[in-house]
C-alpha cells in the first residue's frame, strides 16, 4: 500500500501507483451508481448531481498538473458521497435524516444541515492546499482564504437554488429547495457551512501547532 499523503507531503503519486486514490475512486463510483439507482425523482438527481458532473470534471481535467494528497481526496470523495446519497431521496426526504429525526427528537429531517456543514468542515482542507501547493499563497491566507470562499460558494449556491426553483424548473422547486417550511433555511445553511470551514481549519492548525511542539521537544 502506498503512503498515505497530506498537503505537506513533498510526494504525489500517479494514480496507476496510488491504491488510496483507487479504492476511494471505486467508493464514490459505487455510491453515485447506488444514488441513481431507484432514487424517487430521476429530474432532481440530474439538477443535484449537476455540480457534481463539474466538480468531478475539474479534478479530471487538472489531475496531470496538480494532484491532490490523499487526505484531501479522502474529504472530497466523503463530502460527493454525503451529497450524492442526498441526491437519491431529495434532502428533505432522506432516510438517515428521518432515523436522526427519530431518534433525537428533532422537528424536522436535518439531513440537509448536516450537507451544508460538512461543505465547509470537508472541502476546507482541499482549499487551503489549493492556496498552498498549487497557488503559492503566504500561510494565512490559505488559512483565511477557505472560509471566505466557503462563505461566498454558499451564498452563491443559495442563488443557484432560487434560480433553478423559482426561475428555470418551477416543478421541481419543492424537492430540490428542501427547505421543509423554513423561511430562514437559506441562512442556516450558510451559517452551517461558514462554521464548517472555522472548525476545519482550526483543528488543521491545532494539529500543525502540536506538530511543531513536538518536533522542537
């Protein structure tokens, strides 16, 4: 088994080599098929699985040129597999969040937050090693930089969600907003994705400060 990389690690290995980045490959390959499969509204799998189909596009496109460590592919593939899961039921009505509804005793199926957070907790890390190993940005932006973005993606994409429901696929507004009567779902979930990205980094720079401690003792 290859060595497992972070964004500090001077190494990238091709893919033919990296057995993590293959097996994670087959993971979200099995997940997507399984979220198409018998999924309840076949127009809102395509609309949620759009950006999906773009994402994955890009780390193709750019994977010769600059390549991911392990960690940050190991958080992307959790975060696609979280939302193509999503995709399957439509958020509002997803059975893990019906069981935590249950068994919480919460007022409404919170599957959606728990997408949104991971957005920001998940796709941190990549940002940063973006702004680090591929932009050469100086430490605090790339630790800044993250959340911002974070912060502006999610905003952005409740923009995105206005315009799909409201504008170009009025049929499927209901199913694709989610928003399960809530006038400030909107909010939340940018809130939740925003404090996703201040938790992520923080932890990142618990860890790299304990790193240096240790490395000086």
């Amino acid at each position: 088994m290859t060595v497992f990389t972070t964004a500090i690690s001077a190494q990238r290995i091709a893919f033919k080599h990296n057995k993590w980045l293959q097996v994670l490959l087959v993971v979200f390959t099995i997940c997507w098929i399984n979220s198409y499969i018998g999924n309840t509204d076949t127009s809102n799998w395509l609309l949620e699985n759009t950006l999906v189909f773009i994402f994955l596009g890009f780390l193709i496109l750019t994977y010769k040129k600059f390549k991911f460590s392990d960690l940050s592919y190991l958080l992307i593939c959790i975060y696609l597999c979280l939302h193509v899961y999503g995709s399957k039921y439509t958020y509002a009505e997803n059975p893990f969040g019906y069981w935590l509804k249950d068994a919480l005793e919460l007022k409404r199926n919170h599957y959606d937050r728990i997408v949104h957070f991971s957005f920001g907790f998940l796709l941190a890390y990549p940002m940063r090693e973006i702004f680090l190993k591929w932009l050469k940005f100086p430490a605090w932006v790339a630790w800044t930089l993250p959340i911002e973005i974070t912060l502006s993606i999610s905003a952005f994409y409740e923009l995105i969600e206005w315009a799909v429901a409201d504008v170009f696929f009025k049929a499927q507004g209901d199913a694709y907003l989610g928003t399960q009567g809530d006038i400030w779902d909107a909010q939340k979930d940018i809130f939740l994705a925003f404090l996703g990205a201040i938790v992520a980094t923080t932890i990142v720079s618990m860890v790299k400060k304990i790193g240096n401690v240790r490395a000086r003792e």
